[in-house]
C-alpha cells in the first residue's frame, strides 16, 4: 500500500507543477527591458522574481494560481513599441498603456492573449493601419477596445464586428479615412461608441447605426467627421443615450422631435452644422439635460419657452451663431446650476427675464452665483446691469445691443467684460479697478458714458 501511494504521488506532481506560471517573470522583465527600463518600473527586478514575487511589483496585478490577469501602466511614461513578450502572458485580462509614448504599430501579439477583455491603448503614438484581421485575432471576449488619440491611418477594418461583445469601442483622433463600416451597427452590445476626429469622406451616419441605438448605446461621439445628411438615421431611439456629439459636421435638415422623448440624454451637441428650422419644443421635456450646444447652425425661430423649466440640472446652454428671434427663456435658471449662456450674434429681443435668476436669494441674471460665463453679443437685447454683480462670473460679453443704464461698481472675479454698442450713460465708475481687480479686457466703446477709468 505505502509504494502505491508513493506512486500516486510521483503521478500527482507534472500536473501540479502544470498549474503554476511559467517564466511570466522573464517575460515581466523583458518587457520593462525592452521599454529601456523605465524608472516608474524599477521594482522589477531579478533579484525578487522567484516563487511569484512577481505579483507583489507594482502595476501588476495576478490570480490565485500566481498567473498575471492585470497590467494597469498608464502614465507611467513608458516609450517605444509595445513588447512581443506581452503576448506570451496567457492569462492577461486587462491591459492599459494609456498616457504614455508608446509607437510602432498595432501589437499582434495580443492575438495570443485568449483572455483579454480589456485593452487600452489610449493617447500614444501608435500608428500605421490597423490589421485587417484585429477582430478574428483579438479575444473573442474583449469588452473594451480604447485606440484613441494615437496616430492609426487607413480604414477601419470591417472584421471589428466580429468582435460582439465590445462594450466600449473609442477609435477617436486618429487620421481613418474612407467611410465609416456598415458592419459597426453589428456590435449591439456596445454602450460607448466614440468615432470623433477622424478623416472620413464625406457621407451619411451608416443606417445601421439604428442597430446600435435600438439597445445599450449611452454615449455617441461622431464629431469632425464631415458627416452629411440628416442629424439622425431612421428609427433613431436610442432611449439609454446620456451623450450625444456630432459637432463639426455638415449635417443639414431640421433637429428631430425625438430628442425629446430621451429622458436620459445628459449631453446634446450639435454646433456648427447646417441645421435649419426651429428647435423642437419637446427639447424643454428633457429632465436630464446639462449641456445644450446648438451654435453655429442656421436656426431659426424661438427658443422653447419653458427652455431649462424640466432639465433642472442644465448648467452650460450655447446657441450662439443661428437666426433665433425673441426672448431669452426665463425658466434657463429654473434648478440654479447655469454656469454658461451664450447666445451671441441672434436676432434675439427684449430685456433679460428676471425669473431667470430663480436661484436662492438672487435678483437678477448677473448675480447667479453659478454663472460663470454670458455670450450675448449681436442681439437687440434690453434692460440694465446691477451695481454688484456675481463674483464668479468671468467673462460678460454683451457687446452690440441695446442696454441701458450705469457701468456696475464691482464684479470682483470679471476678467473680460465687453460692452461696445449699447446705449450705457453716466460716469464710468472712478475706482473701476477696485471693484473690478482681475479685469484684463474691457470695451465700452460707442455709449453715452463720460469720465475717465481710474
């Protein structure tokens, strides 16, 4: 009995030993050599890689069995290509480079990395085109796929679709060209899609994309990618959408009523396109709005009138550059977060509601205690300015209009404040620069004031 266990034993051990990592060590070290060891990883070392001390270096993080899962290097200011010896650590999960000034091309050797699931690739200088072959070689499991910010050319290769469980697909600010894939709407777990910055030719947001919207997608970056045609494709409801950016396009035709049947859109950026027509007046129906940014289009008509009365986090509205008449919202305050307003070179009229300023203990639109910066330059607005004004407000630019009344006495945190054009009277206050002690830039030329700026 006692010489069969002994055997037992003697057949135990291969199978043992098969669990434990072999050589990832080596591989560890030959990875910070190659990056020229970097000082961010001299706790690396030789001297402490026996019997997985290799687990207990910084950045690396490691399973039960010893076998590293996790590199998480970003920032560490690592230069060079990323090593082959990175694709002999078979049970790596996670990888992030992210911030550092890696080159060369895409690394291949992370096809051998069966359980990747998240790779980070993030602001390098990563270039040359992708392989066409990145979605049939990369882990079938793979989650997040972040290339952005680096310097990849060519197309997009259609095999990423092959890749269904992406979650978080970032290929912004590269130098692509060609036309966005048709096969992209075939990711339909994808919940952050961001393809801004890109060198496309000029055409339409796939059709497919309707795929996307149908399902997970909160967060759609599309911006700078001369993208023409409507704003959005057919059956656009994208119910789960928090951001949505296609700025810096030549989209044309009007913004879709169904903006604002998407209660959980946070973030709505479409400056400086071609659209026309009004703005929907379900947009003022959206209760999860921060951001509205709509300049630089050819706009028309008014703003919603209850504008901010149902988004009550809205912080940062800009309409600047359009053709829109009327009024200024009076509700934009309504939840007392308004840090932005700018609205210059309208066809807006009329004085400066005071219920604007419906934040606590507050009288007028200048003493908003949130608000930070007011564009409204090139209207027809009217009214006047208070004596005191909010001490965080930074740059007032109502240039060319028709406001009336004295120069305010303090504005203590104003850096620039532009008032050309308006009908201002009185004397410029003597000790401005008291009241006004950060002020760099100011223009009150073409008023009716008098005096001098002490």
């Amino acid at each position: 009995m006692t010489i069969l266990l002994v055997l037992l034993g003697c057949l135990l051990l291969p199978a043992a030993a098969q669990s434990q990592p072999v050589g990832e060590a080596k591989l560890l070290l030959e990875i910070k050599r190659v990056w020229g060891d970097p000082p961010k990883l001299a706790a690396w070392s030789a001297a402490t890689s026996t019997g997985g001390a290799h687990c207990r270096w910084p950045y690396i993080g490691c399973d039960s069995t010893g076998r590293v899962t996790s590199l998480a290097l970003a920032g560490i200011n690592v230069t060079g290509p990323i090593p082959d010896a990175i694709g002999g650590l078979s049970s790596l999960a996670r990888l992030d480079v992210s911030y550092n000034r890696i080159t060369g091309a895409f690394p291949t050797a992370l096809y051998r990395c069966r359980s990747l699931r998240y790779l980070n690739l993030f602001w390098n200088h990563i270039g040359g085109e992708l392989p066409d072959d990145i979605g049939r070689g990369l882990a079938a499991n793979l989650s997040t796929l972040n290339l952005g910010v680096n310097k990849f050319n060519g197309t997009i290769p259609v095999s990423l679709s092959r890749l269904r469980n992406l979650r978080h697909l970032a290929l912004e600010e590269n130098l692509f060209v060609g036309s966005i894939p048709m096969e992209l709407g075939e990711l339909t777990s994808l919940e952050i899609l961001n393809l801004a910055g890109n060198l496309f030719d000029a055409g339409h947001l796939p059709a497919s994309f309707k795929n996307l919207t149908n399902l997970n997608l909160e967060w759609l970056d599309v911006s700078g990618n001369n993208l023409t045609g409507d704003v959005v494709v057919d059956d656009f409801t994208a119910m789960s959408l928090v951001f949505f950016c296609a700025s810096e396009n030549n989209l044309t035709g009007m913004i879709p009523e169904v903006f604002g049947r998407l209660r959980n859109l946070t973030y709505m950026l479409l400056s400086n396109n071609n659209c026309s027509g009004e703005i929907p007046l379900s947009i003022d129906r959206m209760p999860s709005l921060k951001t509205l940014s709509l300049s630089g289009n050819r706009l028309t008509g008014t703003l919603p009138s209850e504008l901010g009365k149902y988004s009550l986090s809205l912080y940062d509205v800009s309409i600047a550059d359009n053709k829109l008449t009327g009024t200024i919202p009076e509700w934009l305050c309504a939840g007392g977060h308004l840090e932005s307003l700018s609205a210059s070179s309208n066809r807006l009229n009329g004085s400066i509601p005071v219920r604007l300023a419906n934040c606590a203990n507050l009288v007028a639109l200048w003493t908003i205690r949130e608000l930070v910066v007011v564009f409204l330059r090139n209207n027809s607005l009217t009214g006047s300015l208070p004596a005191m004004m909010s001490n965080n407000l930074r740059e007032l630019d109502i240039g060319n209009n028709r406001f009336v009344g004295k120069i305010p006495t303090a504005a203590l945190g104003l850096v620039r404040f532009i008032a050309e054009n308006n009908q201002f009277s009185g004397e410029i206050p003597s000790h401005i620069g008291y009241g006004m002690p950060l002020l760099r830039h100011l223009n009150f030329a073409n008023n009716k004031l008098s005096g001098s700026i002490g």
